[in-house]
C-alpha cells in the first residue's frame, strides 16, 4: 500500500518560478447602463398603438374560448370554457318481475299491473363509466289510466346504496288520467336522494307499484319504459391563437451592442388542463422569432429576460414586434377561467457605462521551509479570507469564493462561511499549489496561489487481524490469516518473521501453529520495513483431546448363552431362566482416557439398572454387563441404554450415546415374529462395518499424520 509523495524541493522552485511568471490580469465589468427607451409601446397605455387577432384551432373564425384586449395598462387575455358535459339516456333492459313489454326504449308496447309491481333493472353504462358522473335522473314511460281515489302507484328505485321513494300517485281522481307514453317522458331527479356513482346506479332497480285497497278505482297502470339519463363530464381538446403587433422607430444614432428584451405578466386563474407542449408566449422582431416560453397548468407569474441581437435593427428605420399567444387545453371536460395578463415589455439598450472593479484581498503567504506541515501531525490553518477582501459596489457578504489544489491527493483546502481553511490528508506529503478566486457579483474575479510542503514521516508497519490468544488440542495443526501492511511500502518488501517453536509462515503470510505438547506458550510475529520493527505476540493454549463414547454392541445371555443380539431378536420362552445378563459394549473413540462412565439400562422408560465403569482407555471398548430378571411372558420388550447420561464427560460427540433394543418373547410351538432395533446405529452388519471402521479411523489417526483446521 503506497501513499501519495512528491519530491520537495524541485517542486518548490518550479511552482514558485510559475507563480513569478504567471502575468497579473484585470478584468472589470460594466455596472450600469443609461439606456434610450425605443420601445414606449410596452406600457400598453395606447390600445391604437397594437394590432390584435384571434383564431379559432386551424379554422378562420375568431377564437372561441379566448377574448384579447388592451386597457388599463395591460394586454389582457381572458380565457373561459364551460364544463363539458353530455347527457345520455340508458333504458331498462330486463325486469326481474316478467314484464318484458316495460323493457326497452318506448316502443307503445306497455305492460299493465293493477297490483303486482313492475320490477325494472339492467342498465349498463360500461360506455361511459370511464367518465367523471356529474347528475342522475329517473325517466318514465308510464300512464295511469283513470284517476285515483283510494289507490295509490308508488315509483322507487333502489341500489346497493340503499332504496329510496322517488314519487307518489295519490287522490287523483278530480285529474283523471295521468299520462307519459309519448314523448317527451316524465322526469324525475335523482340527485336529492343519493350522492351517485357509476357503481351504485349500475345496481339500480326501479319499482313502479300499483298499490289497490280494493275499493272502486277502476285504474290501472301501463308501463312502456324506463329510463337512468346521466349526465357526464367529456374530455375536450383545441386551442386558441392571439397575435398582438405593433411596430418600433428606430434612430442610426443609438448603440446598440448590448441588448436585453424585458417581459413581465401573469396568470390569475385556472387554465384547466392546459398542455405545456403546444401552449406558449412566442416573441418576433421582425422576420426572427427571438423567444419561446412554455405555458402550463402552474404558470402564474410570467418573466422573460433574453438578450436580443443587434444584428435585427441593422440599417431599419422601424422594425415589427409580434407577441404569439397559444392557449391548447387537453382537459378532462372541466371548466376554466383564467386572465393572462402582460403588463409592461421594455428592450434596454446601452448609452452609458459605469465599471464594476475587481475584488481586493490581501496577498495568500506560502507555507514553505519553516512553516511547512509535517505529515499526519494534524497541523491545519484557517486563513479569514473574506475579512482581507473589499469590492467598490459588492459588500463581503456577498462575496463568492472557489479553490482548487495541483496536485490533488497532498492537501485539501476547503472555503467555508468565508475562511479558507487547509487540512493534511493521511499518509500523504509532498508539495501543493492552492488556487484561490474571489468574486464579486457581476463576475469580477481576484485571484491568487500559495504553496503548502508537507515533510514527509516514516510510518511503521501494521499487523492486523491476527489474534491475541488461541487453543489448540494436542496433535493439531492450525492456520491463522492475518495481514501485514506498511503505508510507504509494498507487502513484499516487508521483513515477516515469527517467533516460537510452535509456528511457521507460509507463503501467503498465513501463521501455521502446531500442538506438540500440552502446555501454555507465547510466540512472536515481527515485521519490518528497514526504518521500523512492529511486534504482535500470540498466546497458544495446547489442551488435550476429547474423548468420544458411543455404544456398538447389545446382547441378552442366558449363562454364557447368547440367547439375543441384534442379529436375532426371538427368545424362546423355553430357554429363559429367572437372570440375564445384559451385555453392552461401549467403544472409546478418541486419543484420551475416561474414568467414572455411567450406564444407565431402562425398560421402556422405566429405570431398570444402573453401572459406573471405572476406566476406559483410548481407542478402546469395555464391555458392561448388567444383571436383569427377565418376565417369561411372550411379547415385545424394549431396552435402551445410555452411556453419561448426565453428559459429565465432555465429548467431541455429544449424539451418540444411546442404544435401544427392541427383542421379542415367543411361545415355542411359534412358527416365526418380528423385531426390530433402531436408534443412533441398529442392525448387526452396520453395527460391525461401524465399529471396524472407526476402530481403522481411530488407529490411522493416532498413528498418521496429525490433522489440520484452519482458522480465519
């Protein structure tokens, strides 16, 4: 890892030759501009003075939406659009009360009910449900053909949202007939009763009941048709076009090198969903348009500063101002009301001019020799850059500031609230050019530059992620990765050595630590880069071994008399005396002795023995035998025996110490039963290939090569 650097000295003397070189420049600014008015139009205060046309879209009608007009000092245009609404009709298309002949648009087909009601429903309005629902009314074919003294014909509709009365037919026997068969139809307004949707009037059903008491009315109601009318919003779409011109004397005796055209207006109001693509201000000087300004939905204060060439009034007497208005409007179909308004245009041109000087600050002082920085020491310096610096027309507040640094990567130099302030950088020395400008707020710039030599410090080398203490068991092997660095020096020209009988470094710098011998020992890592020695110790801990218990072999004798294993369960009720013995044998698979085992025999769950061996050596079995007294009954019986059951022993297998056997008790004259073994390790030919197998594992490991872990 290498840092950045540069040599001292030959950069001083060049860097300090360029600064005496570099040439002082001076560049002011004009401050201000006594200008002619050639432009007087721009108050708007003569509505003679412009001429105004309007259009409707590409036709040749005025515009439709928009009126233009001067007064009061302003051209203003005022822009208004109704709601765009559409009202449709959708008839009943089914009745859930079998009157077809109410379905339908009127045809003069009617169904007749002097009791039973006339159920309509079925309207869809999947045409038009994409639209905002503005109003909703009940249209109805119907007449009642004699007036009514003590019957009564109820209209209702209902809707998920709920039933509601909409009109009652009652005491009309002085009007006699009531009818609206022929167009136009009755109408009835919905919108008192429910606030709608398209969801809730999907679900309408109307009810038109013809209510008798049975007394001498001889009425009866004749239904045609039924209606829901909607009215809905549309989407709308055009534009309106506004060309405002007037002309400008022009005088060969102006200046015009320096031109800026002014505008400033508004809009009060809501353009309603105007589309900022095609909707705009277009300004022309003659044949050029000179600017384009978007209009949209937002737009409330319109400003437009542009520069204007000279090159548009060259060798005129006069020349045209046009001001283009577009208004396109993309709406959803609501209402607009908007006045764009253009209060004042001015064109400025220069007669005069006042200069805007350059900032002055005090000159920057190198920090060389004496007071250069020494690397990584902290060392910083705040310089109030804004209190050395006066400006004729900007005050310091209003100062802006940059700096810049060649080479980067030495040193940073940062401006904050008017101090310039300058920061080492880690592992970094060398000599930097600082750059400082100082502007005013026309733009004038003061500029100077200073060295900074940072002295160069040795850093030492690092040993890192390499640990502090570590245990191993006997025989182990272990590798440790760490790493080794040095800020000034690659990693291969570091010296990396280690310490210690135990230890050794391989080719990647990784520690390999081996347990030889049982103990506490302290080994040493040292790393150099020729200047420094660095120095890490680590703690190894060498500990024996675990010892691994597990049981191999189960077996019921009667005398010397295998009469049971787990090659054959079936004990013949015949061959049983009142005592077995039940024989186990428990394998140490590990390099470390173990005293004081605890075997524990139960019948089922219940606790039917217990054993403590003394001793087991490495590498080795015991065979355990337990006296039982065995029932004679025939059946099947399970015995599970666990080796330190209380887990005092600590193992490199914790899992393995439990065997169950399950054997049954059989009648003599029985042909043949079933048994089964099951648990950590069950049956005889795996049992056997098991035990032969580790019995190999174990003797190749004590004898072999130790093994080794590698840890990060």
């Amino acid at each position: 890892m290498g840092r950045i650097s540069s040599k001292s000295n030959i950069i001083i003397f060049s860097m300090a030759l360029m600064l005496l070189l570099t040439p002082l420049t001076s560049s002011r600014s004009v401050h201000q501009i006594n200008e002619i008015e050639i432009f007087p139009q721009g108050t708007f205060d003569e509505s003679s003075e412009w001429l105004i046309e309007t259009q409707s879209g590409f036709s040749n009608l005025e515009a439709q939406y928009t009126d233009a007009m001067i007064a009061d000092g302003k051209l203003s245009l005022t822009h208004q659009r109704s709601q765009n609404v559409k009202e449709l009709l959708f008839w009943s298309t089914e009745s859930t009360s079998g009157h077809e002949s109410a379905e339908g648009v009127p045809d003069g087909l009617v169904s007749i009910s002097s009791g039973p009601d006339i159920d309509l429903t079925g309207f869809n309005f999947d045409s038009v449900n994409q639209y905002p629902l503005i109003s909703v009314s009940l249209v109805t074919s119907f007449r009642i053909s004699n007036g009514l003294n003590d019957d009564r014909v109820e209209i209702s509709i209902g809707s998920n949202s709920g039933n509601f009365m909409v009109h009652s037919y009652s005491s009309t026997f002085s009007q006699g007939e009531i009818n609206y068969l022929s167009s136009p139809y009755i109408t009835y307004e919905l919108d008192e009763f429910n606030d709608w949707s398209w969801d809730s009037i999907s679900t309408a059903s109307v009810k038109l009941n013809y209510e008798s008491v049975g007394g001498s009315d001889e009425a009866q109601l004749e239904v045609d048709a039924v209606a829901i009318k909607v009215i809905y919003q549309l989407p709308e779409s055009g534009f309106d076009f506004i060309r405002v011109e007037t002309t400008l004397d022009l005088d060969s005796n102006y200046d015009y090198d320096d031109l800026s055209l002014n505008l400033s207006g508004e809009i009060i109001g809501d353009l309603g969903g105007v589309s900022p693509e095609f909707s705009w201000i277009k300004l022309q000087i003659g044949s050029e348009l000179i600017h384009e300004e978007k209009i949209n939905n937002l737009t409330q204060s319109i400003e437009i500063n542009i520069n204007v060439e000279k090159e548009l009034f060259f060798n005129l007497n006069e020349a045209l101002f046009a001001i283009g208005i577009q208004i396109y409007w993309n709406s959803n179909g609501s209402s607009s009301d908007a006045v764009l308004q253009i209060r004042d245009i001015g064109i400025d041109g220069v007669t005069f001019t006042e200069w805007d000087e350059d900032p002055m600050c005090s000159d920057l002082e190198d920090f060389i020799g004496n007071n250069s920085f020494i690397e990584d020491s902290g060392q910083y310096k705040i310089i109030p850059l804004r209190d050395s610096c006066t400006d004729d027309r900007t005050g310091k507040e209003q100062l802006n500031f940059s700096v810049s640094t060649n080479p980067a990567g030495i040193i940073e130099a940062i401006i904050e609230d008017g101090h310039l302030k300058i920061f080492q950088i880690q592992d970094s020395y060398g000599v930097a050019e600082v750059n400082v400008n100082v502007f005013d707020t026309s733009g004038n710039r003061w500029n100077d530059s200073f060295l900074v030599n940072v002295l160069e410090v040795n850093d030492p080398p690092e040993i890192i992620n390499f640990p502090n203490e570590i245990t191993i068991e006997l025989g182990e092997q272990v590798n440790l990765n760490g790493e080794i660095l040095d800020a000034e020096s690659e990693e291969d020209s570091l010296n990396f050595s280690v310490e210690g009988d135990l230890a050794s470094i391989n080719s990647d710098n990784s520690i390999s630590l081996y347990g030889l011998e049982l103990g506490t020992f302290e080994i040493v890592l040292n790393v150099s880069d020729g200047n420094s020695v660095v120095v890490h110790q680590i703690t190894v801990n060498v500990v024996q071994a675990k010892p691994d218990l597990y049981l191999t072999k189960i077996r019921i004798l009667d005398g010397t008399e295998v009469i049971a294993d787990l090659s054959d369960t079936d004990v013949k009720k015949s061959s049983l005396d009142a005592t077995v013995l039940i024989s186990t044998d428990i394998f140490n698979h590990g390099i470390t002795d173990v005293t004081f085992v605890s075997v524990r025999y139960y019948l089922d769950d219940e606790l039917i023995g217990n054993l403590t061996l003394p001793l087991i050596y490495a590498n080795s079995s015991y065979v355990a035998e337990l006296e039982w007294e065995l029932t004679n009954f025939p059946g099947e019986y399970s015995i599970r025996v666990e080796v330190d059951s209380h887990n005092l022993i600590q193992e490199s297998i914790e899992s393995n110490n439990e065997l169950i056997f399950t054997f049954t008790i059989i009648d003599d004259d029985d042909v043949s039963s079933s048994a089964n073994s099951e648990g950590l390790l069950s049956g005889a030919v795996p049992n056997i290939v098991i035990l032969f197998g580790f019995i190999f594992v174990g003797l190749g490991l004590f004898f072999g090569p130790k093994k080794i872990k590698r840890i990060k």
